[in-house]
C-alpha cells in the first residue's frame, strides 16, 4: 500500500493546468464503440480509471493505445458483447457500455458496475429508459443479461430524476435508434454536454445537451473523429481549494470558470478572494474561512463531488457551517478521518455540521475514495505537523500528477510505502 506524506502550513502559490474531465472521457472511451475506424482522444488524463476504461474497450475488441495526454482508438467491424466483469465491478462509468452495445451488437452482458461506495445507487433509471426504446434485461447472479430483439427504436423518456448516468446512457442508445427520441429531466452537466459533442463530431443529431429536454434524431450509422475532451472541474475546483486551505493564491489555467460558478460562490462567501479571466481562475483564501452553509443538486448546483472538499476546507473555519448531501447517503466515511485531524464535524441525517476549529493537526487518515482522499489533502495542507494519507491510489483514479502538481506550488509532499 502506498501513501501520501504532507507537512502542513505552508502557504501554496502560483500557477497550475488541469487536464480532460475524468467524468467526461470515461464516457468519451465508451462512445467510440459507436462507430468502426480510428478515434483520437486529446486532453486525456492518465488516470487509473482510463486505463481500466480501455481495458473494457480493448475486452469487447477495440485497441487503445496511449501517447502522453492522448488516446487512439482503433474500433473493428465486429465486437464482442460481453464486457470484462472484473474490471466492470472496479469503475461505475462502465455501466455506460449497456447503451453503447445495445446499439452496435443488439446485446449485451455485464457485471453491475462497481466505483466508489457511497451508499445505494441503483441502474433502474437506466434500465427503465433503455427498456422504452426496445431493450430487454435480466439479472443473473450480479451479471446483467441485455438485448435488443427488434433494435432499438426512439421512445419518449422522462426520467424521475436527471441522473448523469441514466442520461448518457440512453444517449449513446438512441443516437443510432430508428426515429427520434426525446429525453425530459435530462442531466444538465458540462460534462455530458461534451459527450454530445462529441457524439455530434461523430455524426449524431442531437439538440437541447445541456437542457432538460434532449432530443436525440437516430442516424444509421456514425463515423470516427478526433476530438479534445473539456477540461476537469472537478481537478480545478480541488487544487483551488487546497491553495485557499493553506491560506495561499492558486491560479488554474486552461478551465472553464463557468462550469464552477456555484462552488466559486461558495468560495467568496467563505472569505476567498476569486478572479476569473476566460480560461483562469485565482483564488486566495483567507487567514481563516467565513462559515457558509452549502447544499450538494445536481449542475448547475454544487457538484456532490467537491463536497468533501469543501468540508475539509471549512473544518478549520469561523463559526458552524452546514452542508446538505442530497444526491449519496453513504458518502460521510471521510468526516470520521478529519476529525482525527482536530476537525469538530458530525452529522445529522443527511446534514453535516461543521464547528470550524481554529486549528487542524497532522495524523494518520484514511483516503475511503477519490475526492475522500482530496479532502484529506486540503485538510493535510492546512493543518500543522505532518499527515499521512493511506491508501493514497485512490486519488490516482481521478487525479494525474498530483504530488508534481502540489510541489510545483510550493507543498511538502511524497509518497511513500507502508
């Protein structure tokens, strides 16, 4: 096992770029599926989570092969309708591969997605949605039996609620369905509107991505391209936060401010100083945070992802901040890891409430999963002493470069093996 060594308290200043949006290309991977030839991916993050994507890419036949932040794709005639279970159980954005395969095969087998544990999140919305548009399921000892019978056919779809995955599902289904299909609810998140772009440079007719109504005119057939995938909110949102924890100016280049309005708003209300330019965005955080309530929605509210942050972030705030997880119940493992750290934070329902301390300590925490692991970073950065966080690979499933990255800003940071 290996982890993550940080000596707080030192200020972190100066410039940082961040890469494609895992939450984008994971999608982008599964996409090129849809249409035989040579697709070529820039911007790509190598992250744990691509390359377990490309091995489920490279199970069902294509071949993905890496050259620095790029990722060619070479998608045969024929693929195979069985995905890789093992790998499938790892990483949830596997799912998507129902859609993908119902459209180019007619069938499809897979293991129910696994990821990160954050309490109860089921695929019915997914499987409801491919159901209207012909798809058949059955569930078989936690292996998913799919098919088409007689193809896929457009349907109106109104999902309960606008679930991410649920709608790029249906998406990367219905772009070659016969007919139209309209999709109502839909997701609104910048990421799922670059898949639509990208299924557009592809081919597909799609109007309303980044709506709530999606309309999606079925094609027969699609074609390769060459696409650069929209940059991480997510990355940029966490390295501007731990620059703010650590009470010191951090600019990313090369995102997209917009995608972050409302963490930003969130940011300035707890005391941080934030400029934005087209392409950049500086924050420097204060001696210590306001408290600021805040509540997790789906985009453009607060991403559920940047919540652990922002707690983190908070723990060592003025006052009693409260943050509202509306999206996973079971996403509250890490609270128990700041406040080994000196943090005073419990929760109450699907409430957390966090009485800011003024000062955080360094010790031996927990990184449960991805953005868990970020927030041990932010807070680690913030506090005084030396923290070590365990079980660091989970921050590479969604981070590239981290420790350069952190260093490049002036931050204490190895790893090391336990």
């Amino acid at each position: 096992m290996e982890a993550l060594q940080i000596t707080g308290g030192i200020p972190l200043n100066g410039s940082i770029g961040v890469l494609g949006a895992k939450n984008a290309v994971l999608k982008h991977l599964v996409a090129t599926l849809l249409a035989p030839g040579t697709h070529v991916l820039s911007n790509v993050p190598d992250i744990v989570d691509v390359r377990l994507m490309c091995e489920v890419l490279e199970h069902v036949g294509a071949r993905c092969v890496a050259d620095g932040t790029t990722r060619t794709v070479t998608v045969p005639e024929v693929l195979s309708a069985e995905a890789p279970l093992d790998v499938v159980r790892k990483m949830r954005a596997s799912i998507l591969v129902l859609g993908a395969l119902l459209t180019r095969v007619g069938s499809v087998r897979i293991a129910l997605p696994g990821g990160d544990d954050f309490g109860t999140r089921p695929i019915d919305m997914h499987l409801d949605g491919l159901a209207r548009l012909g798809a058949e399921f059955e569930s078989r000892d936690g292996v998913l039996y799919g098919e088409a019978p007689r193809g896929l056919i457009g349907a109106d779809v109104d999902l309960g609620f606008p679930s991410v995955g649920a709608t790029e599902n249906i998406l990367l289904a219905a772009v070659m369905a016969k007919g139209t299909t309209v999709l109502t609810n839909a997701a609104r998140e910048p990421e799922l509107e670059d898949l639509a772009s990208y299924l557009t440079a592809m081919g597909a007719k799609v109007v309303g991505a980044g709506t709530s109504r999606i309309e999606i005119h079925g094609v027969p057939e699609l074609v390769a391209a060459t696409y650069s995938v929209v940059p991480d909110r997510l990355e940029a949102g966490t390295y501007l936060l731990a620059g703010a924890a650590s009470r010191g100016e951090v600019t990313v280049v090369n995102c997209v401010p917009d995608h972050l309005r409302m963490e930003l708003s969130k940011m300035r209300a707890a005391g941080c100083d934030v400029t934005i330019g087209e392409s950049t965005i500086t924050v420097s955080g204060p001696e210590r945070p306001t408290a600021v309530d805040f509540a997790t929605l789906p985009y453009p509210g607060f991403h559920t992802d940047m919540h652990p942050q922002m707690v983190a972030f908070l723990a060592s705030g003025d006052g009693t901040s409260i943050m509202t997880e509306n999206l996973y119940s079971g996403r509250f493992r890490y609270i128990e890891m700041l406040n080994r750290m000196g943090a005073a934070i419990r929760t109450d329902g699907q409430h957390v409430v966090i009485d800011g301390q003024s000062t955080l300590v360094g010790a031996t925490v927990d990184a449960c999963d991805i953005r868990a692991g970020a927030a041990m970073v932010i807070a680690a950065l913030a506090a005084a002493g030396t923290t070590t966080i365990v079980d660091a690979s989970h921050l590479d499933r969604g981070y590239t470069d981290l420790e350069p990255k952190l260093k490049s800003l002036g931050a204490t940071i190895a790893r090391i093996a336990l």
